[in-house]
C-alpha cells in the first residue's frame, strides 16, 4: 500500500512538471522566437520617431487575421501619466508589428487618429468656451477618408488635420471629414430666455462649423448637464440613484421609470447647497476631472436639454433609410436659422420632482 501511494505521487509529481514545461512550450510557440522585451522596444522607437514622444507599451499578445500573424499592443503617450487622461480609454491606442519566422516586421499603430482627435478638440474648444462660456467640454471622434481608384472612400489614420483641410481645399470630392462632435455644457437653463439664448449660441456654432469646413458630414449633441454633478457629494448620491428600486411614473404623459422622489429631492437639495458655496474655479476644476470615457454617464439622469444636429451629407452617409421627403427638399437650408434649432428636455431628468 504505501509503495502504491509513493507510485501514485510520482505520477502527479511527473503530470506537474509535464504541465509546467508544456506552458513554457506554448508560452514560447506564442511570442515566437521573439520576447515581449523586444516587441516593445520596436515599437517604442517606431512611435518615438514618429510622434516625437515616449509611448508606454503594454498589454502584447499574439493575433492573426487571413492567415497572418502579428503582435498587438495598447499604447498611450508616457506624458499623461499622473494625469486624469491616464485611466481614460479615449487616449489609448493600439500598435501592431508583423510577426515574422526569424525577424520582426513593420508596425502599424492608431494614434494617429487620436492624435487628429485632440487636435482638431483644442482648435473646437477655444471656439465652444466663446460662445457657450467656460463650463464647457468637448469630445471628439472623427474619421479622415479619401477615394480610391474605385472610387471608394477608405479611411486613413496618419494625416494632421491642417494636412486634411488643405487636400479638402485642393480636392474636395476626393477627401472628407465625417465628424461626430458632442458638447457637453456644465451649466442648466432655467427659463425661456436661457432657453432662447442657448439655441442662438448653438445656431452661431454650427455657423463657425461651417466655415471651419467641419459641416458637411458632421453629427452633434449639444448636452447640458445640471451643475450638480459637480458637487463633491454627487458620486455618493449617484451611488444611490444606481442601486435604487426604480417607480414608474408619467412625465408629460410618458411613461418612465425613475428613482424615488424622495431621493431625487434629497439629492437635488444637498447638492444644490454644496454647488452654492462652491467658487467658479471650484467648479471648473471639478469640471476638468471628468474623463472623456465618463462624460455619456450623466446622459441618463443628468441630462437638462440636448440639442441634436445633422447635417444632410452625414444622413444620406449614416441614415439615408430614415431621410424623409421634406429632410430632401430642405437639404440646402438646414440650419440656416434659429428657428431649425431644436432644444428638448429628457424625460428620465431626475432633479425634477
């Protein structure tokens, strides 16, 4: 008996070191002949060189796509550590190298776009904070893309903005923009001549827009959010609207579902007297903690009015199936005044109670 139990631990002792060995095995089948030392520091150079800054490089693993293999990697520029942009999704890219049988081959990478991203928020911003004030964000997404031989638009990564403008300039019907653009405004409306001047400041944006040469395919919200998800205490309140019991109840003849009353009145009015004894620059530097990935959460609840704009070339590119007969005749007269501004208020508004 005993000399079957010393047997029975050898086997196990042998299965162990087997399984061990064959990680390793599988461990080496997956990076090739190369180690994730050397993936990075390749795509470390390539990303200096190119951009002119120090990338982080992480997270490598093996893929394929049509029978070829290839690293991938999430990249982000070292000069956001420490910094709220550092856990943000929005400024993370991806590098890709080539995997080749004794050598490593090209890399490719998506920072590009991120790059024009920003670039294009920073020239926006300057122009939404003098129109709609200081209590402003913006998030970008856009898509660069030229036509091919076939006549085809192909979207491209690497090109700067001022590059695009000018192949715009020189060959309009060759590249465009498609432009998704949402403007989140820190600062709610209380009456209808707020209202009103609200809808003249969208109108002189999609005006400035056009001129920038960013309407032709551009999609927008306009998002005004109430100023008191910028008191200290909103997260924890926030919390609690979450893991709520939602009750039904009839705004506006709609049926919805909210958070209790109670708690809605509570929250509107301890933040209100914390948004009260705050300093402007208190809000502006609670405004500026907010990470891009984070800003479609005040969506459900703290949404105060939204308007929506589309220009014609964006419908016809994204939604031509829902385009109607009067969206057709009107499609050269779109936003051409105030009046074509639309500025609605959510049901699901919770400091209404």
């Amino acid at each position: 008996m005993e000399k079957e139990k010393k047997t029975n631990r050898k086997y196990v002792i042998i299965w162990v070191l087997i399984i061990l060995i064959l990680s390793v095995i599988f461990r080496f089948i997956n990076i090739g002949s190369h180690n994730t030392e050397k993936i990075s520091a390749k795509i470390e150079e390539y990303l200096y060189e190119k951009y002119g800054e120090g990338f982080v490089v992480d997270r490598i693993g093996l893929r394929s796509s049509r029978g070829q293999e290839f690293y991938q990697a999430r990249i982000y520029p070292r000069s956001i550590i420490g910094t709220n942009k550092q856990w943000d999704d929005y400024y993370y890219g991806e590098a890709s190298l080539d995997k080749k049988r004794f050598s490593l081959g090209e890399v490719a990478d998506s920072y590009g776009e991120i790059k024009r991203n920003t670039e294009i928020e920073g020239i926006l911003l300057q122009e939404a904070k003098e129109i709609f004030g200081e209590r402003v964000l913006l998030k970008v997404d856009q898509r660069y893309e030229k036509k091919n031989e076939r006549g085809n638009f192909i979207c491209y990564l690497n090109p700067t903005y001022e590059e695009i403008k000018k192949r715009i300039a020189d060959e309009p019907e060759n590249h465009r923009i498609l432009l998704e653009l949402q403007i989140y405004i820190f600062n709610r409306i209380n009456n209808v001549a707020e209202k009103e001047m609200r809808r003249k400041q969208i109108f002189d944006f999609v005006q400035y827009l056009k001129k920038e040469g960013l309407y032709e395919y551009l999609e927008m919200g306009v998002i005004f959010i109430d100023e008191r998800v910028l008191a200290p205490g909103y997260k924890d309140f926030r919390r609690k609207i979450d893991r709520s019991t939602k009750v039904r109840e009839k705004v506006d003849e709609e049926e919805v579902y909210l958070p209790p009353r109670a708690l809605r009145k509570e929250m509107s009015e301890l933040l209100q007297k914390e948004i009260d004894n705050m300093s402007e620059e208190g809000l502006l530097a609670s405004m500026r903690e907010i990470r891009k990935d984070e800003l479609e959460d005040f969506i459900k609840y703290d949404m105060q009015y939204v308007s929506l704009v589309y220009s014609f070339g964006i419908l016809e590119e994204r939604y031509s199936s829902s385009i109607t007969e009067e969206e057709r005749k009107e499609k050269d007269n779109r936003y051409n005044s105030i009046e074509k501004i639309k500025l609605e208020q959510p049901y699901n508004f919770i400091y209404k109670y």
